[in-house]
C-alpha cells in the first residue's frame, strides 16, 4: 500500500501548477522580492510591466471582498489612511500626517486630517465623509462586511456591538466611533489602543468609497472598470471578467510623481506550463513554479524562494457532517495526513509541513520569541498512522458504522486539485471504509459553496491581515465569517474575546497560546496541512517589486523597469 501510495504522488508531480492563496483561501501568485533602488526609472526602458494571476477578481468593493486576488488588485487602485512600504510598515496614505492624539473618559481620539490633493479619479476630492459611509456601509446588517468585525479588532468604538445581534447598540452604524468633523477631518475614538492599529488601516475595508458616485452607480458599483472610482497610484483601464485586467498610471493619484509604471497587464492563468510558457517567452515578467519546474530555473539570478506567514488547512464541517463531529474521526484525519510527502516531493517551493495554525516566522511576543516558539513541532507531533488507525476504529465503532463517505470542496486550480487527489489518497489508503468524492469549482463558486456549508471537507488557505496571531485565531470564533464549518467552542471564544480586550501583552500572548492549543489539541477543528513558500522567478529589469506579509499580497507603487 506504501508503495503504490507514492508512485500516485510521484505521477501526480508531473502535472501541478499553482495555487495560491490568502485571505479568505485563494488567490493571486505574488511573493518574492528582486528589486531595489528609487527613482522613476529608466527613461529608455517602456513602463509597462505583464504579470498573471491564478484566479479572476471576485470583487471590487471594499467592503465585500474576502480573498487575495481582490485585495491584491484593491491596494493598486484605492488607497486608505495608511498604506504598507517596503518594510510592511504603514506609511501615511491619503492621510496627510500623524493624527492628533487626545485622552478622553478612558478613550483615544485620533483626529486624522486628509490631503488637500487626495482625489478620485474624476478629479473630485477624497473626503472624511467618503470614509464614513465606506464603514458604515460595512458594518450595516443589510450590506454587512465579512471583515465587519475588522472594526472591532482595531479597538474602534461600538465597532463590536453594532454587529452583535441582542446588543442594544446592533445595526446602529450612527454609534461607530467615528465621525466626519468637516470635509477633511476624520476623528476616530477607539475603546482601548491594539499595537497595530495603524497597520488595521491600510488593510481594503477601511478604505473610503466616493459616496455620491457609489450611491449614483447603485447595485452596479464596483462591477466594472468604470462603474468605480479610484485614490490609488493606478486605475483599471480595462476589465475583461475571466480573462484578466489592466491598470493604467492615476493622473489624479496625490504622490503620482513616484509612480514609474504606466500600465500593467494582467492575465488569468491556471496552470503553471502556461505561465512558465508566457515568462520564457517574454509574455510575463513574473512566474510562481511548482516542483516540476524549480530545477528547471532554481541556479538562475531570477529565481528565489520565501517562506509565507500563510497557511493551508482543511475545514472539516462537524456542523452539517455526523462523523466530522466525531472528535476520533476527526484525529485520524488529522494523523493520516503525510506532510512530508506533500512539501518535499509535491510542492517543492520553500514551504514547510505544519501540525500548527500559527505560522512561525511572523511575529514575535513580549519577550521577543517567536510565537512558534510554543508548541514549536506543532500538535500530536509525535503521533502518526498508527495512533489514525486507532482513532478512526473508535470513531466508527461510536458512529455505530464501517463506511463513512465525505465530499471534499477544492478549486479547479492544477494544484488544488491535485492536491485534493493527494489527500483523497491519503486518507483512503489509511483509514478503512472511507470513500472521498472530489468536487472542483471555479474560485468564485468554491467560496458561495463553502460560505453556505455547502461541504464536507474543504480546502481552506488563509494569510494575515494585520501582524499579530489574531488575524488567524479569531477566524473560528463561534458563528465568525469565515468559521464556515459550525465549530463553536465556549473555551475558545472566551480566549479569543478575552485577548481581545488585554492590554497586558504577556496576558495577552499566553491566551491566544492556549486558544490555539484548544483549537489544535483539544477540538481537533480543522487539519493543517503546510506553510507555503513560494518559489519565484522574476525579470532583472523588475525593480522595487515591494511583497507584504500581511495584508495584500504586494505594492507596484514603487516598481519601475529598468535596464530592458
């Protein structure tokens, strides 16, 4: 059975391509950073650069968008208070210095003013009031966010119980914490500080929407290139839905003077042979590869490696799936499951095996450990196959059954389905009587399935918003947006509310520790499966290709093309 396990794998190598993906589970093919300098480039070389992703854009409204390739697009065309550098540190975006800080009744109010030259792409002016109605819009039960909680997170007043059903102050979006003092003032009080506050503000649901232009378009807003419009270093000039987009300069953009790139093109492609194909012949100036082809390029100066702060999973929904609520079902899925196998010989790329959620190498705690550094081989570290069979056993012996059948949602991505097919084998070849049948979508209906429970077992990528364990652990609060599989522990909503409201870091730090812990060890909640790298080979002539590791995936503010 051993054998015939890897001859599948070693076949299967033959025909990945990539998938990426990060908040919300899908994504782009960003990573990796080759450039460097400043300037506005090279005046003999054409500023056009030619990128593709993986996926086609879902959405274009910031207060609806949940995945990578949307954000990713956002940061290039809108533009918050804040926006990410080059070292992921929030430098001032359309906000025009450092807000004004007053202590009032036990509350923070920053006063932010906005740039005189801030505008949209019509040549109107970006005001406080269009971040008014951009949150409002976000946290209002009828067009609610699945970010709203974002709000809360970043310590801004009511932003918790205005989407608490029961809670007096629910649907009452009046109440926010912040106000539009007069057309370029913003104040915002927050309840209690959160270290990364700033960083909460450059990610796309605080964004502003051009209030009259969103309110003229109606339920056409953001649906195409120019039924939007932008406050960000580039435009959408073209957006052909399934096929790709292009971005053009933003004359209107308030620091346009250090915007190199004059258009950027961008293709939808699915498997890596094409996308390699497009680089090789000068189509793109960017590739991700999978193990089929990193010895192909890994001894070029374009190519290189990263190890993300993202990671892969798989949902089991114990909301809607009898045996998935069995905790011993759920262990052996757990246990089967070859890490090994999948990052060295089906990925390839940098990325690691995980027994964790966590990802290492993110950020660090109080005492300036990683927060790896707890629990640092991951959960049931010492556990395999055999303790699998074990618990399935008892599982099915509880379930008072021999078979159990599960359906595993992926995407129909090269890679996501391949690696559905390697876990399909995985789990088959190991616990006795378990069928998986294999449904692949397209990315758009992948996530309408999951959103709606619409599964068994699904797989689930997701990368931070902001830097600090929360942006992972609060995901599987009880009835949370992107929860998805009906897990609810008491426990663990009490950790993840508790370290919410602590402002002693090292309290802090031990509860979401042990939130993880009951996440991993004591419920068994989701099946983590690596950490991604990536593997990169991008054009000399890229310049100041700047990769974040939270938040969207990069910034082509900066990028120039020089020496072409």
């Amino acid at each position: 059975m051993k054998k015939s396990r890897w001859t599948l794998v070693l076949s299967l190598v033959l025909v990945l391509s990539v998938f990426l993906s990060a908040c919300g589970g899908g994504g782009s093919n960003n990573g990796g950073n080759n450039g460097g300098g400043e300037g506005n480039g090279d005046s003999a070389s054409e500023q056009i650069m030619n990128l593709y992703a993986t996926a086609e854009i879902p959405s274009m409204d910031t207060t609806q968008a949940t995945d990578s390739t949307s954000f990713n697009a956002m940061n290039q065309v809108f533009e918050g208070l804040y926006r990410l550098d080059e070292n992921n540190e929030p430098t001032l975006g359309v906000a025009a210095e450092e807000p004004k800080e007053e202590e009032k009744d036990g509350e923070t109010v920053y006063t932010f003013t906005i740039r005189d030259d801030a505008k949209w792409s019509d040549g109107s002016a970006v005001t406080a009031e269009d971040f008014i109605y951009a949150w409002h819009k976000a946290l209002n039960p009828e067009t609610i966010s699945p970010y709203a909680s974002m709000f809360g997170t970043a310590g801004i007043k009511n932003g918790n119980a205005i989407i608490t059903e029961g809670d007096p102050l629910y649907g009452k979006v009046e109440e926010l914490g912040a106000k539009a003092v007069d057309e370029k003032t913003l104040e915002v009080t927050v309840e209690n500080k959160v270290p990364y506050f700033k960083s909460l503000l450059t990610f796309a649901t605080f964004y502003p929407q051009p209030k009259a232009f969103a309110e003229e378009q109606g339920e056409e807003f953001a649906l195409e290139a120019d039924t939007m419009l932008y406050n960000g270093p580039f435009v959408f000039s073209e957006w052909n839905h399934g096929e790709g987009w292009n971005y053009k300069k933003n004359p209107e953009y308030w620091d346009a003077e250090v915007v190199n790139l004059e258009e950027i093109t961008v293709k939808v492609v699915k498997d890596t042979a094409t996308s390699v194909n497009l680089y090789e012949t000068g189509k793109v100036d960017r590739a991700t590869l999978d193990a089929d082809f990193v010895d192909q390029f890994k001894d070029g100066e374009d190519f290189s490696t990263i190890l993300e702060p993202t990671m892969f999973f798989l949902r089991l929904n114990q909301g809607e799936n009898e045996a998935l609520a069995n905790k011993d079902i759920r262990k052996a899925l757990f246990l089967a499951y070859d890490r090994e196998g999948l990052v060295n010989v089906l990925l390839n790329n940098g990325s690691v095996a995980a027994k964790y959620f966590v990802p290492k190498d993110f950020v660090k705690g109080p005492d300036g450990a990683d927060f790896r550094e707890f629990a640092k081989d991951g959960f049931f570290a010492d556990q395999g196959e055999a303790e699998a069979k074990e618990a399935w056993e008892a599982g099915l012996e509880a379930l008072g059954t021999d078979s159990v059948d599960f359906e595993f949602l992926t995407t129909d991505t090269e890679l996501s389905s391949t690696i559905a097919e390697y876990a399909k084998e995985q789990f088959e070849s190991k616990l006795d009587g378990l069928t998986i049948t294999i449904n692949k979508q397209p990315w758009k209906q992948f996530l309408k399935l999951e959103d709606a429970g619409d599964f068994d077992i699904s797989t689930g990528g997701w990368g931070p918003d902001y830097p600090d364990p929360m942006t992972f652990l609060y995901m599987f609060e009880t009835d949370g947006a992107y929860n998805r599989m009906g897990y609810s522990s008491e426990k663990y909503d009490q950790l993840v509310s508790d370290a919410k409201k602590e402002t002693d870091e090292a309290k802090r730090w031990e509860m979401m520790q042990e939130a993880e812990k009951v996440l991993m060890e004591e419920d068994i909640a989701i099946v983590p499966t690596y950490q991604r790298g990536l593997a990169i080979i991008q054009q000399p002539y890229v310049k100041n290709y700047y990769v974040h590791t939270f938040g969207a995936d990069a910034s082509y503010k900066w990028v120039k093309i020089e020496g072409k």
